[in-house]
C-alpha cells in the first residue's frame, strides 16, 4: 500500500536482451517477522531504499524492517484501542502516510488520514474522514505529491491536495456503492504513475480505473472486467505498464492482473497466505502482508506466528517484438 514507482528488476536493458532475475536481498530474506503476538497486521508500504513499513490493528503501532533485518522492530509506538491501516511513503516530504482507526472517538468521527515524520515517527498531521461515518482503508500519491485515500464504508475516495489542510470528496459513483448493507467496499488503491488512479472494490470484485484530469479533479470510474474474477481484492500495487499486483483476502492469493483491450487476465502468482490485506514492491521482489484479522475479530482459534510478510517472484515483463 504505497505510491507505486516503476520496478528496476523488471526492466530490460534493451529488447535483444533478458530481464536479469530479480537480485536477492543481502541476506537472502524470503519473510519479514513483525513483533509481539497481538500485532496483527494491515497494512505495508516500502521505501526506496526498500525499508518497509507494516501497520497493526492489534496493537495501533508501525513497524519498520530495513532491508537485511529479518524482524521489524517498532517504529510508532501503539495505543490502545487504536488500528493503523493502508500507508504511503512520501520521501520527498518526509512522511509516512496512514489511515488510522480510533475506537475512543466514537460518536465523533473515529477514522483519519495521519502524517509520521519517517525520520522521527513522530505523528505531524491528523486530518478527520469527511462525513459523520468513514472507513479510510489504503492510501496512494501522484506525482505533485496530492493524496489519496479509499473509504471502505463512504464509498468514496477522498483526497488531499498539495498544500491542503483538509480531506475533500475526491470520487463518488453508484458503481461504489455497497452490494448489501455493512458491506466492504471500496479497498486498495494505487496510482500507475501518469494520470490515473486504479482500485478494487472488495464486496463485488471489480476494478475500476479513473483518471486524474487535468484540473486535478475525478473523471468518471470506468469498470475493468478481470478474468478469472477476483475475490475479495484487498491490496493493489501498480507494477509497471499495464500490469497490477493484487491480493485476494479471503482466498489467500496474490495475483498479477495484465491489462490490455480495456479488461484484465488474472495470473496467480502464490495462493497460500494466511488472509493477505497488504502487498509492497521493492528491487528484491513482492512482500505479501498476512494479517490473520479474522482471529482478532472473533474466528476462535490463535493466529500462526510470528506475524510476518512473505517475498514472492514478480515475472519480469514480457520483452516487446
């Protein structure tokens, strides 16, 4: 869950030449372990330099792995009764995007868009949901650095303009609206690094694309039809041209979605995570984020530990005749 740059590992240096494989991490890591037992996690966002962030619902606080470290020590610190979400990495503005759930607030608005210094962690920003009810759930930025985040229980996409002080409704459509009442809506967002902005709704399946116009503001959604369908997509990467990383919540896959024609042709790439919600892209390849949430929320049984992300292999892209 972060703003999406394209992937050196899968760029080739010419046409007559193979992609390389994708290089190993210094010390050959294939998971990331996040710490204590009640961390459950939700969301993932990667830097550059490929540190990665993951945020808990179990405990509200942020993690950090900087590559080579195979456990993620705590990096903002948690408080009870408090969720951390989707996140997006900002370097140019030092900052650690994130959606953040606080169940103390309630009647007031309980969910907000938050801003951690990456240097510090320490919280620089709160901005309240817009409306009565909201759910913010993943977040992404374009190039000038505008923010966006979904709202799983609005329906809607919200953003932050460059320089703003507060959330404005950035994108509504009927398309958005939930399929039966109570439920999840609208889920990872990613933006594919031009003018366009893709998300998944969770209840349904679907893919929409929107763009970004020219005066900042949402054109209208336009359905992308994947087959086979997704079910209940949760995370959403922009990989490179035409090609998205998505993670199936309940199914436990992580999948690569190739568009071309106006629909999509869905590849699994690995289907045995434990309830993945998150999934980042560094040179080393793709950390897919198992969150176990429905322990938390009341499955009986006790979650596998430790709590980890798990790299998978990202084909390279097919080389153009």
């Amino acid at each position: 869950m972060r703003p999406t740059r394209l992937l050196s590992l899968i760029t080739c240096v010419s046409a007559l030449a193979a992609c390389t494989p994708p290089p190993e991490e210094p010390s050959g890591l294939t998971e990331k372990q996040l710490p204590g037992e009640s961390f459950y996690p939700e969301g993932i966002a990667s830097g550059p330099d490929g540190t990665l962030y993951f945020s808990s619902v179990g405990t509200g606080a942020i993690a950090r792995a900087r590559p080579g470290e195979l456990g993620a020590s705590v990096f903002v610190p948690g408080r009870p009764a408090f969720g951390v979400y989707g996140m997006a990495v900002d370097t140019a503005h030092d900052t650690l995007w994130a959606c953040t759930y606080d169940d103390t607030l309630p009647p007031a608005q309980p969910s907000h868009l938050a801003a951690y210094s990456l240097t510090t962690g320490a919280q620089t920003l709160d901005l309240v949901m817009p409306g009565e009810s909201g759910g913010c759930n993943d977040v992404t930025l374009d190039a000038a650095g505008n923010v966006y985040a979904t709202d799983s229980f609005a329906n809607t996409i919200v953003r932050l303009p460059v320089g703003g002080s507060q959330l404005e409704t950035w994108a509504s459509d009927a398309a958005f609206e939930a399929s039966e009442p109570g439920a999840f809506t609208l889920n990872g967002l990613t933006w594919d690094g031009g003018n366009t902005l893709y998300v998944v709704k969770t209840d349904t399946g679907d893919l929409f694309s929107i763009a970004i116009q020219p005066d900042g503001s949402a054109g209208a959604p336009v359905a992308i039809p994947v087959s086979p369908a997704l079910e209940t997509p949760d995370g959403l990467e922009w990989v490179d041209d035409g090609r998205l990383l998505v993670v199936e919540n309940s199914a436990g896959r992580a999948s690569l979605v190739t568009l071309a024609g106006g629909s999509g042709t869905k590849e699994v790439l690995a289907n045995d995570f434990l309830e993945p919600t998150a999934v980042a892209l560094t040179q080393e390849g793709a950390w897919v984020l198992e969150s176990q949430l429905s322990i938390l929320f009341g499955q009986p049984g006790l979650p596998s530990l430790p709590f980890r992300a798990r790299r998978i292999a990202v084909p390279p892209a097919p080389l153009l005749p």
